[in-house]
C-alpha cells in the first residue's frame, strides 16, 4: 500500500458530507453540548466569583479565621501562600469623655482593613453616608454617629480609652463586617491595632476576639486551608467564608449556583440526546457504503479505521467549533451585561474548559461510537439484499451503557450525588414508563389482528413494523419537553421567591431600645409621617440558668465542628439571651412539634427554636428557667419552631407567652420601610428618642438586590440554551422519524398518493406525538419538579396546573409545524434523491 | 462464439447448496449443484424472480457462504475463508455490477471509479480512472455526483469502476433491469466491449434473453434446481418475474 489510503478516504468522506450538509445536525449537537457546557461553567464560575467578590464584602475578606486566642504568627504571617492577611482584635471597652462614659464594641484594624468592601463614613450625624479610601491612623478612632451624640463629642475631640488618649477624626456609618445584630449591641469603635498595647485593656481573662483576615484566589485559598486544618485546634478556632454563609445573601446565591448547575446537566442531557439521535442517523446512512466498501474488497480493519477517524474527525471540529461559541457566546453576554456585572471580575480557572472538553469526549466520543459497532457488522451481501442491517448490540448492553454514560455526565457535572439521581431516575423513569406503555399498546393490537383480517391487519403491521421507531421518537420528544419545562417552570418559581424575599416595601431600618413608656407614641409618630412601624416586639435580655432544674452546663452537647449559627447559639446560651413575648406567631416561623400559644392560655410557656432545642436537648413539656434581671421566671416549653433565618425580619430563638414576664417594662423593638424621600423625618423623629437605637440594613438590602438581579440574568441566559439543546433534540429527531419515512413516501408516490395527502398523514402523526409527548413530558416534570423543590432547592412546590392543558397543545402544533416543513422537503424531492436519501 | 477452455477454471463450484432457516423451517434456496467456470467464459444465469439467481451469485463472489460444498475461486477455497479473506480474493479478482447501481452518493464518478483501486493500494488511481471513465464516454462527468447523473450515465460509472482493478471475473446482477431500452443497449454493449478488451471472465443474471443470448453459456435456476443449457440451445419456458 501507498500513502494509508484510509485516512485520505475517511478526510474524503467527511468533507464531502459536510459540504452537503448532512453532518449539519451532528457537528450542531456536539457543538451545542461542548459549547453549552463550556459558556454555562465559565458564565456560572464568573458569576459566582463575582457574586462571591460581593458577598465577602460583608465579611471585609474572602475568609476569615477567628479565635479566642492570639492568632501565632506562623498563622497569619505565612509567605509560602499568595495571600493577604489583615488582622484584628475585638474587645469591648468603656470610652470615656468628658465625664460621660458608654459602653462600645472596639475594632482594632491594621491598615490594609478592609480587605473587600468599603469603610463608610459621615460627615455629620444624620447625613449621607459615603464610603471612603482614607486609612486610620495611629492615635486616631472613628466612632459610630450615637457615640457623638451619646457623649456629646465633636469631630476632634480627645476620648480616653483604657490608659490611652485617641482623636476621635471621623464618624464612622458603616463597616462591612460589622455583626449586624438588631439587638442592643454597643456602637462601634474603630482604632489602629498598635495602639492596642498602650491601653492596656487586655489582660489575662478578658474577652477578647482574636482575627485574620484573608484574601486571595479561591485556589490559593483552598490550598491554604489544606495546610491550615490540622494544625488548627477546632475548639479555639473558626474558619468563616462566604458560601458558607447563612445570611441572606448567602442564600440567594446558593439557590442561584443549584439553579445554574441544574440548567447546565439539563442542556448536557439534552445535547446528549441530540448526539444520539444525530449519530445514529449517520450510521444509518452509512451501510450501504460500508456494504461497497466491503464488496469492493475493503477489509474490516480498513472499514473500521476510515470511519473511527471520521468520527473523531467530527469530534475535534465538534468539540474546537463548542469551545470557540462557548467562548464567544459568554464573551457577548458580558458585554452586553457590563452594566449590571462588577468590572474587575477575577479570573477563572481551568475547569470549565477541562469540563466542557471532557463533556465533549465522554458523551461525544460515546454516542458516535456507540452506532458504529452495528455498522462495522454490516454484511457485504446488504449489496445483494437491502434488509440486512448488521447485528444489533443487545439491548440490555446499549441501555446499560447509555445509561451508566448520561448518568456519569451528571454526577461528574454536579460532583452532587442526590441532585444527579432525581434528575437521572426521572428522565429513566419517564422513558421506562413511556416505553411499557408503548408496548403494552402493542400487544393490545397484536390480539385485536386475531380477531380481524384484512384492512385492519395491514394497518397494524404498519404500525407494528414502526413501533419501535415511533415509541423512540415519542421518548425522545417527551424529554426534550420535559426538560424544557423543568427549566421553565424552575425560573418563573426562583424569580417569584426572589421577588417575594424583596417585593418593595421589605423593611429598611429597625428600631431597637425603644421604652415600654415610648413606643405608642413612636408608632404614632412615625403614621403621621406616612411610614407604617412593623410588629413591635418587647426584649427581655435575660440568661437561660437551667432546663427542669438541671444546670445547663452539663447539657452543653460538645461537638468541635461548630458552624457559625451554631456557635452563636452556644454563646447565647449561659450569657444572654433575647427573648420576646408575644401571642401571634411571627412572620416566617412554623411550629413543628406542639402548639402555638392560644389566646385564652393563662399559662407561662415557651417555643424554642428547632435547632436550639436540638442542641440542648430540650423536648416539649421541659420547664426553662430564665433569669431576668436578677429574678428567675419559669416557662414551660409548649412548641417547637422552625424560623427563616434568611429574612430581614427581627428573629428569636425563644418566644415566651405574655404570662411569663407579666406587665415587666422592658424594651421594644420594632422593623419598618422607610422610603428615602423620608430620611430627613426619620432624624426628626429620632432626635427626640435619643435612647432608641437605629439599624440601617439598606446596604445589606441592595447588596441582596443586585445579587439576585444578577443571578436572574445568568438563569435566563441558562435557560435559552436549555430551549436551544432541546430544539436540537427535536429537530433531530423529526430528521430521523423523516428518513425513516423516506422509503414509506418512496412507494406511497410510487402507488400513486398525492403528496398532499402524504403531507397531512405526515402532519396528524407528529400532532399526535406532540400532544403525548406533550402531555408525558407535564406529568414527568411536575413529578421532577417536585424532587427537586423538596430535596434539592429547598423551595415550596405547587401544582403548575394550566401546563397541563397548554403543553400537549403548544407541542402538538410546534411539533406539527416542524413535521410539516421537514416533509415538505422530502415528499418534494425526485426519484434519485429519494432513492439515495431512504437507501 | 468460439469457447476456450483453459487448463484451470476460474470458479470451480462442487455440491453446493444453500439452505436458510426461516421460522425454524429449513429453506432449500438451492439444491446441490456442481459446476466449473474457465477464463474469459461468459456465462448468464437465468431463472424466474425468487428462483436464487442473485443467491447463487453471492456464493460465487464470495459474499455469502454456502451450507455445502466447496467453491473454489481463482484457486482459493472462499467457502471456508473469513470475511476479510473473501474480501481480500475480491479486491485481487472480482469487479461487479448491480442492478441499483450502487455507487457511493457522497462521492463524484471519478472518485467513485478511483475507490476500488485506492482500496487495493494501487498507484496511479486517478490516471487508470480518468481513462475508464473516457472509455464509457463519461470524460466530461468526472466531477459529477451519482444524483446528477442520469441512470444509463450512473449504470456506465458503475461499470468503469467494475473494470478499475483489471479483475478477472466480473458479476454482473440485472445489470440493465434498471434502464429503459436504449440505454440498457448502450450498457450491454458497453459491457461486452470492455470484457473483451480486458479478456475478463463474466458472469451475468439477467432477465433479458437478449442479453443472456449474448453469452456463451446459460445456468437455469428453477425452484433452486441448477441446470446447464446446452450450448446455443433456447430456454424453453423461463418466464419473466
Ligand atoms: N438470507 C435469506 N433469508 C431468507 N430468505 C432468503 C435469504 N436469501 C434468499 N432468500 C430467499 O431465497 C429466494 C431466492 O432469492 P434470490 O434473491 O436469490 O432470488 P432471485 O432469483 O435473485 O430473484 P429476483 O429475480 O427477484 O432477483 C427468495 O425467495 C428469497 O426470499
Ligand atoms: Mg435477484
């Protein structure tokens, strides 16, 4: 042999198909798979790092480890990782002035605080505040607006902390990583970490919160935590990110990553059915020639290498054409979301290119070789005898295989166990179901063509003869539609819970410290103004001393892996608590064991937080016994609660029935909207309460805001190349049940039919698979969408009832439309194309 | 019609049969039959649609292997060869034509002519096609795809590919069945002219008594009994299917 003339064939062959199109579907498939994966995790990855950037905004770094312990140096002054550190200590202190003193929350900052997000600041007391680049010198505090107007300071003054003297130089609105907490936490104080030592407030035994704060790539990040863990103690330390958050934020954008992955194996799926489809077809095309090539000589060896090259031929300009749209495709959309997406948007790694191009051979390289094997069969004596079509792989081999290949695809995508599971046994599931009943439907004709000969058994062979062709159509179609749906359906219930989390009107401020003697009057106060105050709760600050007389320290459950909830929860515990007494069940709060307080009760009781009961081991009927103020007040717990931590609402892990702190004075506090056209009334209003504390979450709000309205724009994105992997689908399969067909229009024409009435015949048949398809596809996604809101998204699921009645409908004309522009082609074509398009 | 037997035969065929089962009922598609086949003979098999003519055909080229007997193709024994084997005896004697043409769509005539030659890893491919394609009268169709091809012009392709490897037997299944009157005369002539210039063997089923009267010999197929007419003797009674 010459040149390897196999090699030349095989080049031969491909571009002579591709010039006439016939590799169009299986090139778009394979394209849309890799390019689909590849924008959706680059786009997704970019996102999230963005959203990330963002949230760890609020946490001033990206991580943030916490002790009670002085963090060593070896810690926190490592150079073998790229990473900034940044370290601070939080300690309480009086701040004197004057002869006045109060109590404040100090921050000692070094100059590079903070390492994301922004310092504000104010000029006066009430105005704007903006946020600032301006460093804090040694000797110099930035004190919260109520501590000027608590000690009646002005800017540049001297206060006295501990031993030492400072210049109180600017009014500090805002740090990012301040604790939001609603309850009466003292103001804040910012001072430079080397004047720590000259107070002298820190001694052996004083509380104190000891910080480093990290910043860097999260690859870097990762890899320092590797070396970090084991040498941590995890009883003295805390490790903080920001995913892990269980803040709002935190949440939202957790939704949004499930929602993205989901949308992306969704589009994978989808691709890879396209693949399937289009592959099979081209191995079907291909068996007369291999029957040529065989009578002409060609040994199987040859056969099998012409088309193994021409596959991964296809594949490579596949998978190189994927990465080039991918790239593009997400490039466009961050142009033309430049407005909305933060500018400086970190790098990405390597891994959506190592996913897309893994994609792209694992379900690429599978599908197109799959076929292959029934066309390396092919007998030379097709040539002879047009029936023969090689020898099918088992059944049970092609499912197995297919099956273990998509479900793979999933898991390897989501690296999430559960989430491929629901999504692979529903798509199984459906087809299974799909495919009994098919057959069942079969077998029900088979017995009636007993009873009946003639017309009637003709038709039924007919049908018999494409049964299998038709029921793979009708699977095919059904989870194209279905997964078309789920990421419809999914969308319009993310963005709603969205909406809902921050419909306008979501409360902007609260008021906290306000007077059992004062509150009347500041609700009325603030209705003249127009701004409706939200529920008002009383606070009763007070210490949790034993569980049915059991002192609690020996209930304490001692876990080290604590999360940050958690560990809030045990420092509420023996020190103080918040409680409030009220009969009506707050907003967001469900009762999971027990009952609600009743109205007419006249008993003191309790409900406790799930987790909190959990933790303490505390069951319905255990008596609590709180000391408030020097005095003890007995509960008896009737309810346990499961409470949203996720809302901007005033939250409580225990809330006692108005018997137990019977007519007490304490303090109230109270959330409400405020719409900025009112700020000026706001300090009106608040200069006359002077005791009343203000918590402004505004910043948090549109952090959330934005967040989410980013993450929208990804979900939409995500979605249309759901809609395009599954028009793929069935336009390949419309393709293929057509050149299935081909042969039947062939010898209908032949016997004289029209071609209209070809076409019409054509046209009912994929109505008709439509509307099942239609129909199959809304059960299995409310199925599906079900599994996933319950399990995966942690959402509430309802019917999506009109989707029954719109979806067979919507599909049946869709599908009847394609139907009817893909046979126009074919019943139009002459004798020699039909003759070489149904061979 | 002068007939030469050489020395050797070409196909040398001894008791073979070929049975197919069908539902689990044996089908005799062909009876016994022994027969032998010399160079540059020419031999048409006739017989009624369904009789086993193209079965009979595929047992000779190798394509299909027989329930009995043994076939001996250009001495090699096909009936006990794998099917790269067979492929192999093919490329190296065999050259076909078949009633549906059977070209590669995605290919133009020339390359069409060419495949057979590339596949035997033979030279000057293009060159040897290009020359074929001339003696058909195509020269000016190289670049032509079969669908722009009428089907005398594809039957014609079809034949200079048939020649491409100088083969020493070409089968010939229906080749004209296809064709209206005239263009089935210009391949049959087409046909006979080449054969003889190439001093090649053929073996032609056929319906047309026309065509199988231009052969030296005749095989009747009837109910897959295999019978030898009597040379330049008249079929009797072999109707057209
Ligand atoms: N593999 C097979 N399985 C079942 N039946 C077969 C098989 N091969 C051949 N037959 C049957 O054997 C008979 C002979 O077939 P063959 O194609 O050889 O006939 P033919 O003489 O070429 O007919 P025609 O003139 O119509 O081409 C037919 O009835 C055919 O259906
Ligand atoms: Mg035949």
């Amino acid at each position: 042999m010459t040149t390897t003339p196999w090699f030349k064939m095989a080049f031969r062959f491909l571009l002579r198909e591709a010039k006439k199109g016939e590799l169009n579907l299986i090139l778009a498939s394979i394209l849309l798979a890799v390019a689909s994966v590849f924008s959706l995790t680059l786009f997704s990855e970019k996102v999230r790092l963005a959203l990330v950037e963002q949230s760890s905004q609020f946490l001033a770094a990206d991580r943030v480890l916490s002790s009670s312990r002085p963090i060593p140096d070896s810690l926190k002054a490592e150079t073998q990782f790229k990473l900034t550190h940044s370290e601070q200590i939080r300690f309480s202190s009086m701040i004197y002035f004057d002869g006045e003193l109060k109590l404040a929350s100090i921050k000692a900052i070094d100059d590079l605080y903070p390492l994301k997000g922004d310092v504000l600041l104010a000029d006066t007391v009430f105005s704007e505040p903006f946020s600032t680049r301006d460093k804090l010198k040694p000797g110099e505090v930035w004190l919260e607006a109520k501590l000027f107007q608590q000690l009646n300071l002005s800017l540049g003054d001297i206060v006295e902390i501990g031993d030492s003297e400072f210049i109180a130089s600017r009014i500090l609105a805002a740090s990012p990583d301040k604790t939001l907490s609603v309850f009466g936490q003292s103001p804040e104080v910012l001072m430079h970490v080397t004047d720590v030592p000259s107070t002298n407030i820190i001694q052996p035994g004083s509380r104190v919160n000891y910080r480093d704060y990290i910043a860097g790539t999260s690859d870097e990040l990762n890899r320092y935590y590797d070396w970090l863990k084991p040498q941590l103690n995890v009883d003295q330390f805390s490790w903080y990110t920001v995913e892990e958050d269980n803040s709002p934020v935190g949440a939202s954008l957790a939704r949004a990553q499930r929602y993205f992955l989901l949308a992306s194996l969704l589009s994978v799926v989808l691709a890879a059915t396209a693949i399937g489809v289009a592959a099979k077809r081209y191995a079907q095309r291909h068996y007369d020639l291999v029957a040529i090539l065989k009578t002409f000589g060609a040994q199987s060896q040859q056969i099998k290498k012409i088309f193994i090259t021409q596959a991964s031929l296809i594949l490579v300009v596949g998978i190189l054409a994927g990465l080039l749209v991918g790239l593009i495709a997400q490039a466009g959309v961050f142009y033309f979301l430049a407005d909305v997406l933060p500018n400086n948007l970190p790098e990405t790694s390597a891994k959506p290119w190592i996913l897309a191009i893994a994609t792209g051979l694992l379900c690429g390289g599978f599908f197109l070789m799959l076929p292959l094997f029934r066309l390396f069969t092919i007998p030379p004596l097709r040539i002879l005898r047009q029936q023969l079509s090689g020898q099918k792989l088992k059944m049970f081999v092609q499912v197995s295989s297919t099956a273990l290949v998509i479900w793979g695809l999933m898991w390897l995508y989501s690296q999430d166990f559960k989430l491929a599971c629901i999504l692979f046994v529903s798509s199984a599931g459906t087809a299974a179901v799909l495919y009994v009943i098919a057959l069942a439907g079969l077998k029900l004709l088979r017995r009636l063509s007993f009873v009946k000969g003639g017309a009637l058994k003709l038709a039924i062979a007919r049908l018999h003869q494409r049964s299998q062709a038709n029921s793979f159509a009708l699977v095919a179609f059904t989870l194209a539609i279905q997964l078309m749906l789920i990421a419809l359906l999914l969308k319009g219930d993310l963005f709603e819970q969205w909406l809902a989390q921050l419909k306008p009107g979501t409360p902007n401020y609260f008021v906290a410290n306000l007077a059992h003697h004062q509150k009347d009057d500041f609700a009325e106060q603030f209705k003249t103004k127009g701004v409706e105050l939200g529920d008002l709760y009383p606070i009763y600050r007070s210490r949790l001393v034993s569980v049915n007389n059991e002192t609690l320290q020996d209930k304490l459950l001692d876990d080290s892996q604590q999360t940050k909830e958690e560990e809030e929860q045990r420092s509420a515990i023996g020190r103080e608590l918040n409680l409030t007494s009220t009969l009506i069940l707050p907003k967001e709060n469900t009762i999971v064991e027990g009952q609600w307080f009743s109205e007419d009760n006249d008993l003191p009781l309790a409900s406790i937080e799930e987790k909190l009961a959990k933790r303490m081991n505390i069951k319905l009927g255990d008596t609590l016994a709180f000391d408030f103020s020097g005095q003890v007040y007995l509960a008896r717990v009737s309810s346990i609660r499961k409470v949203n931590w996720q809302t901007f609402n005033a939250n409580f892990f225990i809330i006692v029935s108005p018997q137990v702190f019977s007519n007490i004075p304490t303090s109230y506090i109270a959330s409400f909207h405020l719409p900025i056209d009112k700020q000026a009334e706001l300090n009106q209003v608040m200069q006359q309460y002077p005791s009343a504390r203000i918590i402004d979450v505004r910043a948090m709000l549109e952090q959330v805001r934005t967040i989410s309205q980013q993450a929208a724009l990804a979900v939409e994105f995500i979605f249309y190349l759901v809609i395009l992997a599954a028009s793929l689908v069935l336009a390949t399969q419309i393709q293929a049940s057509l050149a299935e067909r081909a042969k039947e229009f062939h010898v209908l024409t032949c016997l004289g039919a029209k071609s209209k009435v070809i076409k019409r015949s054509t046209i009912f048949e994929f109505a008709l698979l439509g509307a099942l398809a239609g129909l199959f596809a809304t059960a299995s996604s409310e199925l599906a969408l079900w599994a996933l809101q319950t399990h995966v998204l942690q959402m509430t699921w309802s019917w999506h009832l009109a989707y029954w009645l719109y979806t067979p409908i919507i599909s049946a004309v869709l599908l009847a439309i394609l139907g009817y522009l893909s046979c126009r082609g074919l019943v139009n074509q002459n004798y020699h194309q039909r003759v070489a398009t149904a061979s | 019609m002068t007939f030469v037997p050489a020395n050797l035969p070409v196909i040398e065929v001894k008791q073979v049969a070929k049975t197919v089962k069908l539902n689990d009922e044996e089908l005799n598609i062909l009876r016994p039959a022994s027969f032998a086949i010399y160079p540059k003979e020419t031999l048409a098999i006739l017989g009624a649609s369904g009789s086993g003519k193209s079965t009979l055909l595929s047992l000779l080229a190798g394509l299909d292997l027989p329930s009995e007997g043994e076939i001996y193709l250009a001495s090699n024994p096909i009936h006990k060869m794998s099917e790269d084997q067979r492929a192999q005896v093919r490329a190296q004697h065999i050259g076909f034509i078949f009633q549906s043409f059977m070209l590669v769509q995605s290919l133009t005539a020339l390359e069409n002519v060419t495949l057979p030659m590339e596949l035997a890893g033979i030279d000057n491919a293009t060159e040897q096609a290009k020359a074929l394609l001339d003696s058909v009268g195509l020269n000016n169709r190289l670049s032509h795809f079969p669908n722009q091809l009428s089907g005398g012009e594809q039957q014609r392709v079809a034949i200079a590919r048939a020649f491409a490897c100088k083969p020493d037997i070409l089968f010939a299944d229906e080749p004209t069945g296809n064709l209206d009157l005239e263009n089935g005369k210009k391949v049959q002539n087409l046909l006979f002219d080449l054969n003889k210039e190439f001093g090649t063997t053929l073996v032609l089923v056929t319906h047309d008594l026309k065509l199988a009267d231009l052969c030296a010999r005749k095989l009747h197929i009837h109910g897959g009994v295999i019978a030898e007419a009597i040379n330049g003797d008249k079929p009797s009674k072999s109707n057209r299917g």
